[in-house]
C-alpha cells in the first residue's frame, strides 16, 4: 500500500511525530538530518494506524463539509451559527434576520450560490470596516480590498498594497478576522514573518496568538 506524504515539516527537534490533519493530509514532522529511508521506515510500520486515522478524518470531513441545505441545518456567520428555515413563497432567495436564515423554496437549487452570494456581500463589507479602523490604528495604508474564494489562504497582500480576504473568514468570529486583517496589513509594510513582523501584530493586538490558534484549531469548519 502507498502512503502519501502531504508535508514533511524538519524542525530541531529529537523525535519524529506523524500526524493526520482534519482533511486527512499526513503531516510529519522530524529531526533536521532525517534520512528519506528512515521516514519511509517509521511510516511503513504505522501504516495501519495512519490509514485508520485518515479514514476517521475522511468521515468527519464528509460529516461538516457537506450541507443539505434543510431546515434546521445550521450555518456559521461571524462565529455564530444560526439555522436554517425553508419558506415557500417568498421572492428573494437568502434571507438573514439575525436570528435565523430563510431561504427560498423556489431556490434551493440555487441554495449553495445563494449562501456564498450572501457571505461575499457581508464579508466585502464587514472586512471593509475593519480594514479602515486597523488602517487607522497602525497608519498602513492599502490600495484595494478584494474578496476572494480561496480555501486555504485566510488573507494575502499584494506589491500594490492589496488586501485579498477569503469569504469564508467571514464565518469566524470577529477577533479571529481582526487578527487575519492586522496580519495582511502588518504585511504591507513586512514582507515577512520575522520577528519584527509579529512585534507589529503585536502591538495592534496584544492578544493575537489566541486568534491565531483558533484559526489553526477551527479554520477547517469554515466552509460550506
Ligand atoms: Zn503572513
């Protein structure tokens, strides 16, 4: 049987660790000078283990990324999540009152486009304000705000000083946006991760790496 390795993380630690992420990707992680034979050693002997493990992963997977789009079924928005209602006759396919989501009948073949219409518009707009406030706050200016449909890649910036959010994000709470916002902004004038990079974070909110770690522990239930 072959094993996939999806990433090999070389680190200075002593041990090698393997790990099955959310989406069922290995993951291992090993000593610096790790031979290619050695980690193709360890993964053979924990074959059996690591394809029990992606299968579990692979069903939970299935469980939180594919919706139904039925009543009841919840949807998240700025961390919440708020049901669904299915209503016959009614004229505009998604419909948001702070309490619940109604969506047309007429539409629900549309019921997936309609939601990510929906999350676009807030997330264009939402992530709009918050850019302007931490702009504000930090004297980085930004060209352009874009919206993206990434899957992965919370945010990113361009040379030209632009901003590109995935509307996904809009379904995290807001701390966990305003960190992703701070991050791409703080990259406006850092290129990279260095030490200096996060001190800027840093000093925009104190608080980050309790963000950041949400974003690593939930990011993949951010989805629809
Ligand atoms: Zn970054």
């Amino acid at each position: 049987m072959d094993i996939i390795i999806d990433e090999i993380i070389r680190s200075r630690r002593k041990t090698i660790a393997l790990q099955v992420s959310h989406d069922a990707r290995l993951i291992v992680r090993v000593p610096y000078n790790t031979s290619e034979k050695l980690i193709r050693k360890v993964i053979y002997e924990k074959r059996f283990w690591i394809l029990k493990k992606q299968e579990e992963a692979k069903g939970k997977y299935k469980k939180v990324y594919s919706k139904e789009f039925v009543n009841g079924e919840r949807f998240l928005f700025l961390g919440n999540s708020y049901e669904l209602y299915i209503v016959d006759d009614f004229e505009l396919s998604l419909i948001f009152n702070n309490e619940l989501f109604f969506l047309s009948k007429k539409n629900l073949n549309k019921a997936k486009e309609s939601f990510i219409k929906w999350y676009k518009e807030q997330a264009y707009k939402n992530f709009s304000e918050r850019v302007a406030i931490y702009s504000k706050i930090s004297g980085i200016t930004y060209n352009k705000l874009k919206i993206t449909n990434a899957r992965k890649r919370w945010g990113s910036c361009s040379v030209k000083g632009n901003l590109n959010f995935t509307w996904r994000l809009i379904m995290a709470p807001l701390q966990v946006i305003d960190y992703v916002i701070v991050h791409e902004l703080v990259h406006i004038k850092e290129k990279n991760h260095s030490k200096n990079f996060w001190n800027n974070v840093r000093i925009i909110l104190p608080y980050y790496e309790t963000q950041k770690k949400w974003l690593k522990e939930n990011g993949h239930l951010l989805i629809l």
